[in-house]
C-alpha cells in the first residue's frame, strides 16, 4: 500500500528539519524519504522546492513528478521550472527529451494527477490551502505500510499533517510512468 503524505508547519524552514531528523533515525521505509519533497512560500509568495535527488537513476523522473503535483496543489509556474531543472541535468537523452516535452513515460502535467491518478479534489484543495506565505511543506510518497507511525511523529513535530491512501491501481499508475519502484 503506497501513501501520499503532506505535512504543512507554520515556519519556512521546519519542514526540512523535519525530513533530516527523520532521515537520521533510518526507519526501515527509510528510503521513501530520499525522494521527499521540501517546499518553502516566502513572504512575497516565492515558492522555493528542495529535492535531494540522484539524477544517475531516476531523479529527473522525481522531479517530473514533484513538478507537476506541485503545480497541481499550488498553481505555481515554479513547478515547471523543477521540471526544466531536472531535464537540464539529466545524463540520459531519451529521460532529458520526455521530461521536457511533457509526453511519454517520465513526465506528467497536474491533468495526469486529476484525471488518470484520481487524487481527490478535497486533498489538493487542503494542501493548497496549507501552505501560505512564511510557511514550509514536506511530501513523501509512503511505499511502506507504516503510515501511522509517520503521521504521528509528524503531528508531534508541529506539523499539520494530510494524506491519502493511494489504491493499487494508482500505485500501478505511478510504476507504469515514472518507473519508480
């Protein structure tokens, strides 16, 4: 069972605290957290993204996806600008040609999100809502069935703290296009 977890703090730099505290613990589904995503809005709505990324395997395609669930819950242009980032540094033609076009296999637009992945209107909605100015966001995607331990240690961080359960299918979905997993 796979998880997308969100998780809004009300200071622009603890998210990222969060995602290194819980890196340095090394649960077992620890290397979910490789692929995190950290997002900061500053004060004059600059929407700043940390992804710690190995661009050998399959980092731009993490990136293609980070890039277009952004601009799914966010609306941000910036979204696009993470996805041209990992194409610029893609060591692979064929993965650097996908991601920039938007087609094929490695690269997804916030459409693939709503109407092949089925991400739920209400979740994007309260993401969206959760991250304003002078705050800070992390996001996984939980391979592991250990989202009750996360969630917790979230909330006990200070966090706010949204997920969904994403259906077999939409795992399968994932597998199929980004080749994650």
């Amino acid at each position: 069972m796979s998880e997308l977890v969100a998780t809004g703090f009300k200071d622009p730099y603890r998210a990222a605290e969060v995602l290194n505290e819980l890196q340095r613990r090394q649960y077992k589904w620890s290397a979910d957290l490789d692929n995190a995503l950290v997002v900061t809005q500053e004060e004059a709505s600059e929407v700043k993204v940390q992804l710690r990324i190995d661009l050998s395997s399959h980092g731009a395609k993490w990136a293609s996806l980070w890039g277009s669930f952004l601009g799914l819950v966010l609306f941000e242009t910036s979204a696009d600008q993470l996805v041209d980032a990992a194409a610029a540094f893609s060591t692979e033609a064929g993965l650097r040609s996908a991601v920039q076009k938007g087609s094929r296999k490695g690269s997804a637009d916030n459409k693939w999100w709503r109407e092949n992945l089925c991400i739920s209107k209400e979740f994007v909605r309260d993401i969206g809502g959760m991250i304003q100015p002078g705050d800070s966001a992390l996001f996984i995607l939980l391979h592991a069935n250990e989202s009750p331990i996360l969630l917790r240690y979230l909330r006990n961080q200070g966090g706010t703290a949204l997920h969904t359960t994403l259906s077999p299918r939409q795992a399968e979905l994932l597998h199929e296009v980004f080749s994650i997993r």
